[in-house]
C-alpha cells in the first residue's frame, strides 16, 4: 500500500502580476534560477526549445512552476517533492509506503505527521534555495512588496491523500473496512462498494483519495491533476483572504494614495490568476481537463471564484469611492486657495478705492472733467481703513456662503 499527500504550502516567492511563462520577460526569470541538477530543474527551462504547441499530445506546453525539487531520501526514507510556483504557492508531494494492515485513521495521522516531518527535515535547505532565487530574480519581474519569510510547517493549507493499493489486496479481509472508513467523509462515500466489487479502479472527490493501480490507470497522472487543482484552489483561496485584508486595510487607512495601491495590487492578483487558470487549461491534453473539471467542481471551486469575482467588484467599488474623495478632497483645496485669492483681490481693489476716493477729495483739479463732485467716492473717502477690511470680509464670506448653499443643493 503506497500513501501519497499532497499539500499547499505558502511561501513568500513570488513574481510581480502579469510575469507570464509566455513573455519574453520571463527569460530574465530562468536565468536567475540554479541549474540543472539531478535534484532541481525548471520546467520552462529544462524544456525543449524546438518543440512547438501540440506536437506532443502527452506533455502539456504551459507550466507555471517554477522550480521542481526532488532531494535525494535517506534510506528507507519517505520522497519528497517540491513544485515551487511563481505566486507564493509551493506545492509539497510526499510518497512513503505504509503496511497493508494499517487502519484509515491511522493513514491519515501517518499522512499529516509525515507531511509536517518532512517540510521541518527540509526546511533550512528550502530556505536557502528560495532566498537564492529571490536575491538572484531581478526586482523589475520580484514582487518586493513582500519580504522573504522563512517555511515551515505552520505555512501548510492543508493535507489531501491518495491510497494506491494492488488489485489483490481488495479481496484481502482488512480491505473492506479500510476503503469503507476511508472514503466515509468523501463526496462519494457510496464509492467503496463500488471499489470493492471492481466496477470502478478510483475515487477522487475530497481529500482522501483511494486508486487501484491496474494497467490501464496511471496513479502518477492522477496525482499530478490533483497537484494542479490543488494550487489553483490554494492561490484562488489565498487571494481572497488577501483581498478581504486589503479591503480591511484600505477602510483603515487615512492615506488616499495608499489605500488605492494596496486595492489596485489585490485586484491586479486576483485578475491575474483567473487568465492564468483559463490559460492552463486550454494547454491541458483532453482527458487532464476533464479529470481537472470534476475534481474543482466537487471542491466547488467556482463558488470560491464567485467570492473573489465579488471582492473585485468590492475593491473596484472601493477604489472608486477613493478615487471619488479624492476629487472632492481636491475641489475642495482648490475651492479654498480660489476663496483665499478672491479675499486678497477684494481687499486689495477696495483699499485701492478708498485710497483712490481719498486722493481725489483732496485734490479737486482731479475731477476737472467731472460735472460735479462724486457722493460715492466721497463715502468711500469717509470710510476708515478698519470699516474697509470689515466690509471686504463680510462681502467675501457672503460669497462664500452663497457658493456653498450652491454646492450642497446641487
């Protein structure tokens, strides 16, 4: 009996929305990644450069992997795999054998123990080759807005687990109560019999997962499906958790401008992975899609990308408001210095008049042309330099406050 998890593990790696596989600009990506070894390679770098689209039906032509590494297991040690992708998902592939008497629940203790056991065996050397990768990525194609954290085992999402057995160890005594046990919680729990009579070889639906190996099923095809939807559904739930924080924050926070980039990047993400799912599948050879279908739609995946679609239109709404404030912000700075400059003039023309009324009163040979003297400038000369302040200022706030009943009813 073979025990196969499976688990997201979140790290802080991670490139800057639209850095696509299919970009040139992804060239200076593979550069900076370690060469190829008998541990690690990168599957767009290691891949043949002569080989168009299609031609091979088998492979797929779109991988948004990074780096695969496979370290080298001790001896009768579990194997480990660590498919590193390039939004802050690594996904960890552990394969140990298990005796074929051992109980369901007993599996899926062994199965979290040992998942745990093997990120902290690991974890110093995963550390150094991410922080390799990050300081040698160059920092136009890095998200910098996150600093390198380490992993560890705190960081796993969550477990899923795929029983493997032979054909011969269905008719053995413990094989009924097992699988029956084992498929309990499942969405198709009614799978077990099925199993047992030999009608159906498999049954992937939730978390445990149970596969005859027979000729005519591949168990390592199987896994690599649930590797796909696993990190499809850990980066779109992962980003709706950073999007619900970014709405947070954003409500928080009295910067306008920064509360616009912290909605701007998580609806940029957000976006990003949705053409990125859409292009993985199109790339996908018929019978992976299919098999990728099911398995998303019994994780009911698309009511996790409703969610997200919905915090999108959330943060759009969001963005929106902010960007509205801000123009109200600026009316109202711009109202303000209009108002301060129109207070400078008026004070300014009617010092001008008075000093004007004043002259003239004082010097009649002025208003030579004049059929007589003015009344209103004769006021104007009467009037003390205070009285015209005063009355500059209560004119002006007049304004203003004819202006403002303007603005509200408008």
């Amino acid at each position: 009996m073979q025990l196969i998890s499976i688990s997201p593990l979140f790290i802080s790696l991670e490139l800057k929305s639209g850095i696509d596989p299919r970009l040139s600009i992804y060239d200076e990506v593979l550069k900076a990644l370690p060469a190829k070894s008998d541990e690690i390679t990168a599957p767009n770098r290691d891949k043949d450069p002569e080989r168009i689209d299609f031609s091979d039906l088998k492979q797929d032509d779109y991988d948004l992997r990074l780096l695969v590494w496979k370290p080298k297991p001790e001896e009768n040690a579990p194997t480990t795999e660590f498919h590193i992708y390039s939004n802050g998902i690594c996904s960890v592939v552990v394969h140990l054998n298990l005796d074929d008497t051992i109980t369901a629940d007993q599996a899926t203790e062994i199965s979290e123990s040992t998942t745990k056991a093997e990120i902290s065996r690991y974890a110093d050397r995963l550390n150094a080759l991410l922080s390799d990768v990050y300081n040698k990525i160059p920092d136009r194609v890095l998200d910098t807005s996150r600093a390198l954290e380490p992993v560890s085992e705190s960081k796993i999402g969550w477990t899923s687990r795929a029983i493997v057995v032979e054909k011969d160890w269905l008719e053995r005594p413990p094989a009924k109560t097992f699988v029956t046990e084992w498929l309990s919680e499942t969405l198709c729990p009614e799978d077990a019999e099925r199993i047992l009579k030999g009608e159906i070889s498999k049954s992937v639906t939730w978390v445990n997962y149970l596969v005859v190996n027979t000729p005519d099923f591949d168990a390592r095809e199987m896994i690599r499906v649930v590797r796909l939807a696993q990190f499809f559904f850990a980066a779109q739930q992962e980003l709706n958790m950073q999007t619900q924080r970014a709405l947070i924050e954003a409500s928080l926070e009295k910067n306008v401008r920064k509360a616009n980039e912290i909605l701007s990047r998580a609806r940029e993400k957000m976006q990003h992975l949705t053409i990125q799912f859409n292009v993985q599948r199109s790339f996908l050879r018929r019978s992976r899609k299919l098999a990728l279908d099911e398995l998303l739609a019994a994780w009911d995946f698309d009511d996790l990308v409703k969610n997200g679609e919905r915090m999108v239109k959330a943060s759009t709404s969001k963005i929106d408001q902010i960007v509205s404030a801000r123009s109200e912000r600026s009316a109202v700075i711009t109202d303000l210095i209009l108002a301060v400059i129109a207070f400078l003039i008026v004070i300014e023309v009617s010092l001008y008049f008075t000093e004007y009324s004043r002259q003239l009163m004082s010097n009649p040979a002025l208003e030579y042309n004049d059929n007589g003297r003015s009344w209103l400038l004769s006021a104007f000369a009467n009037f003390d330099t205070d009285s015209v302040l005063i009355g500059s200022a209560l004119s002006l706030l007049t304004l203003v406050g004819l202006y403002a009943y303007w603005k509200l009813r408008k």
